[in-house]
C-alpha cells in the first residue's frame, strides 16, 4: 500500500481546478469542485481541511502528508479518492492506539507557547506511527505506538497525583484562612474557641501531610481525571480539620484523655489544653496534627468512648 500512483483515468486535479459545481471522477469515483484542497497546497501557516492552521509538516510522501496543526497531528491522504479509501484501511489496525494516545497527549499540562513552537514527543511518535503506517508496516508503527502509550499513561498518572495533591492543599490553605477569618490568631478572640480552632487547622495540615505520604501509591489512571478527585481530596482535608478539634475535644472532655492530660501537666498552662497559650499551643498543635494525619483515629476513639461509658450490663452478652 505504500507509494501507489493515482489509478489510471483520476482526474482530480483537473475537475477541482475547473467549475464551481461538483464533478465526479469516473476513474476513482470521488466528487471534486473549486472548493476541494489537493495535497500539494497543504503548507505551514495554512488551514488544512479542517480549518485549523498547519504549524508544522512532519512526513510528505508521493501521495499523503502528516503535518501537525493547531488541533494535532493527522493526515491529508491522496488528492485520489480511490487511493484515499486504500490509505484509511492502512491506519485501521492502529486506529484504537491511535486515538488513545491522541487523547492522552491533549490531556497532558504543557505550556501553550512551547507546544505551537516545535510540538512534543507524543505528537513526533504519533506523525512517525502514521507515516510508518501508510507505508505498509502497520506492524512497527503498533509497536511505536504502544510504546508511546505506556509512557503517557505514567505520565498522566503522575500529572494526576500532582493535581490532587494540589487540590489537598489548596483546600488546606482554603481551611487555614476561614479559621483566621474567624478570629484565630486574634489577641482579643476567645482563648477557648482559639485552642479549638488552633487544632482545627493544625488538623488541616495533617491531613495534607498524610496525603502528600501516599500519593504516589494512588492510581489515578488518565481517564479516571475529574473534579471528584478533588472534591474527594478537599472532602479528607476538610476531616482532618475536623479530627484536630475532636482529638482536642476528646482529651478535655472524656476519660479517653485524662493519661494524656495527666502526662502534660507540667507543661501546660493551669488550665490544661482547654485554652490558647504560650505554653500549651505546640501541643494542641501536635494533638490537632496527629488527628488530621490519622482520619480514622478520632471515630476509633470516638467508639472507644462509647463502649467504655456504656454499662456492661447493656451490653449485648458474646
């Protein structure tokens, strides 16, 4: 299939340099006008068939051109409709990789000027796999392409943790900002409602922190990319917050915390860790960090609680 001249008889030169009106080719069987682009007129700085402007020509063959545009990268086939219909069957066996990877490429972070200056890796590999293709070796251009596909799947998947990540601690800060809005930090806010909020947003940061720990063993497959993974990631900052106020809460106001309280006695202020102070703030902050970093250990003591203040009794016999 590869380099076949125009069969004998095509005229499409002829009939899309003549009249307005559509002609069709008795040789190949296609219909031409004045408005139909011949192959040899595909040129940088130029729309394509599409109307998206060439940027940059990758392959010219005898009968086809590879070239990347404002869109991507694709093909203008033979002028030929007969051999256009032979160059289609050619790219059907690496269509499916084809099209994945041309998505995945589109996904990709990339700076806007550097992509419409020289284009990237994926978009060479695409253009090569194409040419290789209409040549007759459907074959090795599968190959390039899986090739090609396996890279921009860790690629995106890295981009993707990246993102959420991003997003943790976006909302982290978000977090931060309201509780001082609030009156954290205040010298005039209330030295209770500050200890509380202290642990809140030191619960926020811990929370960042542990996802920060295990990004990287999230899978986040390229098409899996949504604003539910960041809605999902605020959702556990927002728990973290949350857990640092009751790990705090827990300690003043259950049995759970009265070891603890008991072994920071001589480094706390009179009144414990019920209020704000100079001497007690870095371990509200450890406490509100311990909570935001283990999501699950303020409902385990939460439950511990429960089962300790309920009689015995009560409680359902094994």
């Amino acid at each position: 299939m590869s380099g076949a001249a125009a069969p004998t008889g095509c005229r499409a030169p002829d009939l899309a340099a003549g009249p307005k009106q559509r002609e069709m080719c008795q040789g190949c069987g296609g219909a031409f006008d004045a408005g139909t682009m011949l192959l040899a007129e595909l040129a940088p700085g130029r729309p394509d068939k599409l109307g998206n402007r060439v940027a940059e020509i990758y392959c010219r063959g005898e009968d086809f051109c590879v070239y990347r545009s404002t869109l991507g990268v694709y093909v203008h086939f033979a002028d030929c409709r007969a051999r256009e219909r032979e160059q289609r069957r050619a790219l059907l066996p690496i269509a499916p990789r084809l099209c994945r990877l041309r998505y995945m490429s589109n996904q990709m972070a990339r700076d806007r000027l550097w992509r419409q200056g020289g284009g990237g890796f994926y978009d060479h590999e695409i253009g090569e796999a194409i040419a290789l293709a209409l040549q007759g070796t459907a074959g090795e251009a599968d190959r390039l392409l899986a090739n090609g596909e396996a890279l921009a799947v860790e690629r995106l998947r890295n981009e993707n943790r990246v993102a959420y990540f991003l997003s943790c601690l976006a909302s982290a800060l978000l977090v931060i900002g309201v509780l001082f809005a609030a009156g954290l930090g205040t010298a005039t806010g209330d030295a209770q409602f500050q200890a509380y909020a202290a642990a809140a947003a030191f619960g926020a940061v811990g929370a960042a922190f542990s996802i920060a720990t295990g990004v990287a063993d999230l899978s986040l497959a390229p098409y899996q990319r949504s604003a539910m993974n960041s809605a999902m990631g605020a959702l556990r900052v927002l728990i973290g917050a949350v857990s640092g106020a009751m790990i705090l809460l827990i300690c003043n106001a259950t049995i759970i915390g009265e070891p603890v309280l008991k072994l920071l006695e001589k480094f706390t202020e009179a009144d414990a860790l019920g209020t704000l102070g100079t001497r007690n703030w870095a371990w509200i902050g450890m406490l509100g960090l311990l909570g935001g970093f283990a999501e699950r250990l303020v409902p385990n003591l939460l439950g511990s609680a429960a089962g300790r203040a309920t009689p015995r009794s009560a409680q359902p016999s094994p």
